[in-house]
C-alpha cells in the first residue's frame, strides 16, 4: 500500500508542478501567507475609483467606512458626475429611498459636481416635495442632463409643500416651479431634460431657455398640463441646437414644425409624439397640415417621427388622411382596419409598425398595402390581431431581407388551404434569409 502511494503521488502532475514551482522558486510562501501580503488601502485611487463606480450605492457608502484612504475615494468628484435621487415612501413604494443622511452630504459637498441628475419618486406627495426640496438647494450646480420621473400618479402635480393653507392651485405648483428655475437659472449648460407629469409652464420655459439656448439638445415633456404650444415654441424659436424633441399631440402645432424647419435651425433627428386619449369624446384632436410636416423633412431628411397612440377607434378620424412622414408607429389599443389601409396608403416613410390589437377581421389586404408603399419598412409586431398565413407570407416575400424585426404572435396567424401553422415557420425564414419562428403566448 505505501508503495502505491507513493507511485501515485509521484506520477500526479499537479504535485509534480507544485514541487517544481517550490524548487524554482524559493520565495514561495502559501496562499494563506500571500493573501496576508495584500494591503488594500495601498490601491490606487483610480482603481478603486474604478470599482467604487461598479457599486451600487448603498455597498459604496459602506466601503468608504474601511478606511481613510476609502473614504477620500469616495469623494472624488468624478463618482459624483452622475446620482439617482430615488424618493418614496416605504409603506407604499417598491422603490429604496436614498438615504435623507446621504441626501444631504451629496448637496453640502457634491452640489458643484453633479452633472447627470435625476428624480425617480412614487405616487406619494411627500416624495415629490422631497425632490422640490433638492432642488431648490442646487444653486452651485453645473448640471447637463435633468430627468424627473413619477414612477405613479399623482406626485409632482399635487405638491403643496412651502405654501400657506388656502392659496390658489396654481400658487401650490408654484413650490414646484421655483425650485425647478434655480436649477435652470445656475446650470447655463442644460443639454437633456426629461419631465414627466409636472406643473411646468411656459413662464419656467423661458427661463430655461433664457439661460440655456445654446446648450439645449433633447427637450421631453410628458402630461404636463401648464404648458402651451406657444411655451414649446419659445424653445423651438431660440434653442437653435435642439436635435430632440418629444411632446403630447396637443403641444403640436404647424407653428411649431415651421419653427423646427427654419434655416438657423439646426437638423431635428428625433421628434417623439404621444397621441393620448385622457377623457374619450371630450377631446377633439386638431389636424397639422401637410406643407408643415413636408417643411420639417425638407429641412431635417433624416429625422424620425415617432407617434405613440392610445386613442379609441371613433378617435383616430383626424389622423393620416393625407401623406404624414412618420416612421415609428406603435398602436397601445385596438386600431380599425380603415386606419391601417390609411397608413399604407399615406405613411411612405414609415420603418417600425406595432399594432397591439386590431379585431377579429384579417389585415392580409392592409398588410399587403403596407409592404407595396412602405419601401423603408424593417420591424413588424402584431399582437391581437388575425392574418391568414397565405397573406402573411405574401406580406413578408414583398418586404423580403430587409425585415430585420418581426415579432408575431402565434395566434395571429390563421391557417388556410395553402399554409398550416407546421409549414409557416420554414416558410418565412426561407424569404427573410434567417431562422424565424412566430413567438408563443407564455402559460403560467
């Protein structure tokens, strides 16, 4: 047995390599002994700068407590060019609340450095004015993008904080809007701005503007009900570097596409549309003319129009009855077959179709349309909505390679007598040049 032994210890090639190594090397010391070797605190700044801003914060904050040299790291500016403030209400909220302790340090020592700044607060009205309260201290700030995002209504609309009992509505927004102007008056070098479900209005536009024309790139403004087309057209008419712009349909205007296709202004790459309907029959959606959307591409050729809708079907009357250049075309309810017949028709620039749902009546004749006039198409997605697998794969020979996206749920397509559910797989992968399979209804 010993013999054995030692015969199996002597043809093991990792021991043979491990006794070479400690004959080779006669500094060798074990693992155990090497890692006693390492002094973290010894790191350089920038690699510890490095892994600090892989962290989320709350692990951050508790590595600058191992040691000094950790904490003068954790400082650095340059971990402070961006923060999340996320504000909420434990009892109500998913969100982990930034600590109030950190809150103010970061404004007592980091103000000045923060540069990429944005709010996330639930649908308690504590969170919004918590978010007031920051910003109404930022008056060093440098910052160049601002995003304030209510994660649940209601939340920045019904701030009341700072405002004696008994005042106007507008005077309660008017908490909101101060604090918003210090941040617009001392940046001078705002260039994104993302504002959802606020009390902003035209007054703080123009200090906006007033402070940061030459800066401005993307303006989006969602709900934000105080604000009038002519405040979105100050910024169109001096913000001469605006390259993205997103808004609700009742802030557009022909005013507006004429300012935006103007010879100082600079090419628009991105305009962002959201259609909503908020009170169905109550809002009467206006029209914009032809010659102001063909001004827009004349002078931006490039842009994208994206159009978000979530309208109900006795409302989309007013839209696409003459050639619109959209490009991006997402549907979040049930659209008519109508509608899609009229995008086919009037919409030759369009790149991205999602229809949510659409019926009980096959689109193969709206398809087929689509594909024949919309020579730039490239991504599909259907969801509720029926087409039979002849019309379907007639739709995807016409569009050919150039479908780079097709999401389509199985149950949309209708067997006939020439394809069944078995052959329209290896049908379509055939014409798109690649694997492609329809995508599956999850069950739980």
């Amino acid at each position: 047995m010993k013999r054995v032994k030692q015969t199996d210890k002597a043809e093991n090639p990792v021991l043979q390599k491990l006794q070479r190594t400690k004959k080779q090397k006669p500094g060798y010391c074990s693992t155990s002994h090497l890692y006693t070797l390492v002094d973290w605190g010894t790191l350089p700044h920038h690699v510890i700068l490095q892994i600090f801003q892989f962290l989320p914060l709350v692990d951050r904050a508790r590595a600058s407590s191992v040691c000094r040299r950790w904490n003068e790291v954790f400082h650095i500016p340059d971990l402070w060019r961006k923060f999340e403030f996320e504000l909420s209400q434990p009892a109500t909220s998913y969100l982990k609340s930034t600590h109030p302790d950190l809150i103010q340090q970061i404004i007592k020592k980091h103000a000045d450095h923060l540069q990429y700044v944005s709010f996330k607060v639930d649908s308690s009205t504590e969170s919004a004015e918590a978010a007031c309260d920051i910003l109404s201290q930022l008056v060093n700030c440098s910052i160049k993008t601002l995003g304030l995002i209510s994660t649940a209504k209601p939340s920045f609309m019904n701030i009341s904080k700072g405002v004696c009992y008994g005042e106007t509505k507008g005077k309660v927004n008017a908490h909101f809007v101060s604090a918003l102007t210090v941040v617009f008056v001392n940046s001078k070098s705002l260039s994104s701005i993302k504002i959802e479900d606020t009390p902003v209005d035209d007054p703080s536009l123009k200090v906006l503007v007033a402070n940061n024309s030459d800066t401005l790139k993307l303006l989006k403004m969602s709900s934000c009900p105080h604000v009038s087309p002519a405040g979105i057209l100050c910024v169109a008419d001096q913000c001469h570097g605006l390259r993205e712009l997103a808004l609700n349909y009742y802030l557009l205007s022909d005013e507006l596409l004429l300012a935006l296709s103007s010879e100082k202004h600079a090419n628009l790459e991105h305009l962002r549309i959201d259609v909503v309907s908020e009170n169905p029959g109550q809002v009467e959606f206006h029209t914009i003319k032809k010659q102001s959307w063909d001004a827009l591409v004349k002078h931006s050729p490039k842009v994208n129009i994206v159009m978000y809708f979530f309208l109900y079907e006795e409302e989309f009357d007013p839209f696409f009855r003459e050639e619109t250049p959209v490009t991006h075309l997402y549907f979040g309810r049930a659209v008519s077959k109508s509608m899609l017949g009229r995008i086919g028709m009037n919409c030759p620039r369009l790149i991205e179709l999602v229809v949510c749902a659409n019926g009980l009546q096959p689109l193969d004749d709206e398809l087929i349309c689509i594909a024949e006039r919309c020579k730039n198409l490239t991504a599909m997605g259907l969801g509720e909505c029926e087409v039979t697998c002849r019309g379907f794969i007639e739709f995807v020979k016409m569009c050919g390679g150039r479908l780079t996206q097709l999401s389509i749920m199985e149950e949309v397509l209708i067997p006939d007598s020439d394809y069944n559910l078995d052959q329209i797989h290896s049908e379509v992968s055939k014409h798109l040049g690649r694997m492609w399979f329809p995508d599956m209804m999850p069950t739980w």
